[in-house]
C-alpha cells in the first residue's frame, strides 16, 4: 500500500515508523538470504512492492502481515513495532470489539487496510464515528453514504463533502436546490458549472446570492453583476464589486462617468486601480 500524500502520510508516519518496519523487513529477509525478487515471487507481489516497503515509502497491506510475518521468521507486532489489536482480528478475520479498543488502534488498523475492509468496519463492526476512516474508503462507497444520508443526517452529508467528486457533489446540490434546502455547505466543493448555473437561476427568481459570491468564477460574476447592473443601475453592483474583475470594474467606472462624472464613480474608486483613478481625474480636470 503506497503512502497517501498530505496529512495522511504524515497520520501513517506518526501511527508507524515506516522507514523502521522498513529496515526490519530488509534484515530479516537477508538474515533468510532471500533476494528482494525472491521475496516478492513468495508473497505474490512485484518486486517494486518489496523494494518501497524497505526503503519506507509504502506499508505492507495488513492482508499481507501474516504471510510476509511467516516467511521473514517473526511475528506481526515483532514487525511493527507495536502491538494492536484491531490488527490483530482483521488478521484472523475476527469481529472488532469497538468498545475495547481505542480510536487510534482502529485509524492504525485503517491505515494499512484496502477500502474494502475498511468498509467492512463500518458496516460489520459497528464504528460509528466514520470520519477519521474517511480517506481509506473508496469514493463510490462514500457516494452511497452521502444518498444514504441526505434524508436525515445532514450533519453527516456534510462530513463527506470533501471526500466526493465533482459529479456527485452537482447532484446532490441540485436536489437541495430541488427540495428547498440550504446549499451553502455544496459551494466550496461543488464545480464551477453548477455554482454559476444555481446563482443564475437564483438572480431570475429574484433571490439572493450573496452566499455565492466567493466561489463563482470571474467570468460568471462579470456576467450576472451585468445584468444587476441592466436592472438595477450602479446600486445593484455593489454587492458585486469585491469580486468582480478589474476590467469589469473599469467598465461600469466608464459608463458611470459619462453619466455623472466624477461624482457618479465614488463606490468604484476603492477598486480601480491607481492608474485608472489618475486617468479618472484626469478627464475630470480636463472637462473643467
């Protein structure tokens, strides 16, 4: 099992001393004058696995402990480093006794686990906080979580927000849409497609849109701070102006000043540029 990049690596590497356990394989499987190639062909693995379990940059999957555990002449905890007993019944393919061990055993045990028994957890143990366990699991596994949960535990929905893609993250934004719900937890994670397409809809319907101002794209901005801007004049602009595109600020500057000179571009100074407010004042002295 290759080691997860970010955080999680750094979870493992706090959890397991990988470069130690490393080590540990090398010398046992010289103390039994086996090859790396020797060892892989005996574990049914590539020898490319065997080399980054030694050189500490990938875990041995705990399917594999018992096996490899056998053939290097030492135990399970031996080759560690510690002793866990959440690892210790996935081995024997035993239940997990949720009440007898700690949460750090069961993410140890998650670390170095396949998805699917990490599900397996879950749905057969009973570990109810799923969270922690969330990296390990596979993506459509946590989609079926998220339908699973969108009648009843939003809370939990928006746990796994983070650990869905863009696709499922669009629907299910669409049916709150749909059901009347808040969306506010969707936009960080949702696409910019569909952000864009709900604060059009929302501007048409006469709603608010403040919410997605921050995680709508510059083009899109530009394009429904245009059609407050038709609507409403310059006053319908000003929710906009933080996020809108300095071109686009130049713009409405532009129209602005040809109405009312100086005067009709104050709520816009603030977001020019020191260029353009020269050029501003300029034209101002000019047409005195």
């Amino acid at each position: 099992m290759m080691l997860p990049k970010g955080p999680a690596a750094e979870r493992i590497k706090d959890m397991f001393d990988t470069v130690k356990i490393g080590r540990k394989i090398a010398e046992l499987r010289k103390s039994k004058n086996m090859t790396q190639f020797e060892l892989a062909d005996a574990m049914g693995v590539s020898f490319q696995a065997v080399s980054n379990w030694e050189r500490g940059n990938s875990m041995p999957d705990i399917s594999k402990l018992a096996e490899l555990s056998e053939i290097l002449g030492t135990t399970v905890d031996e080759l560690l480093g510690k002793k866990n007993p959440v690892v210790e019944k996935i081995i024997n393919n035993e239940k997990i006794d949720t009440a007898g061990v700690s949460r750090d055993e069961i993410l140890e045990a998650a670390e170095i686990s396949q998805p699917d028994r990490v599900r397996k957890m879950i749905e057969d143990d009973g570990i109810a906080d799923i969270a922690p366990l969330l990296p390990f699991l596979d993506e459509a596994y946590i989609a079926e979580l998220a339908d699973k949960y969108y009648d009843g535990n939003e809370k939990g929905l928006v746990v796994l927000l983070p650990f869905l893609g863009n696709d499922k993250i669009d629907e299910l934004m669409e049916r709150s849409v749909t059901d009347g719900r808040d969306i506010v937890a969707f936009l960080p994670f949702a696409s910019d497609e569909k952000v864009g397409d709900i604060a059009r809809r929302y501007m048409k319907e006469g709603k608010g849109i403040e919410k997605f101002l921050p995680f709508l794209d510059e083009n899109d901005i530009g394009k429904i701070a245009a059609d407050a801007y038709e609507r409403d004049g310059k006053k319908g602009l000003v929710k906009f102006l933080p996020f809108i595109g300095d071109d686009d600020v130049k713009k409405f500057a532009d129209i602005e000043f040809g109405k009312d000179g100086i005067r009709g571009i104050s709520m816009f100074l603030p977001f020019l540029d020191e260029d353009d407010v020269k050029k501003f004042a300029k034209k101002t002295l000019d047409r005195d």
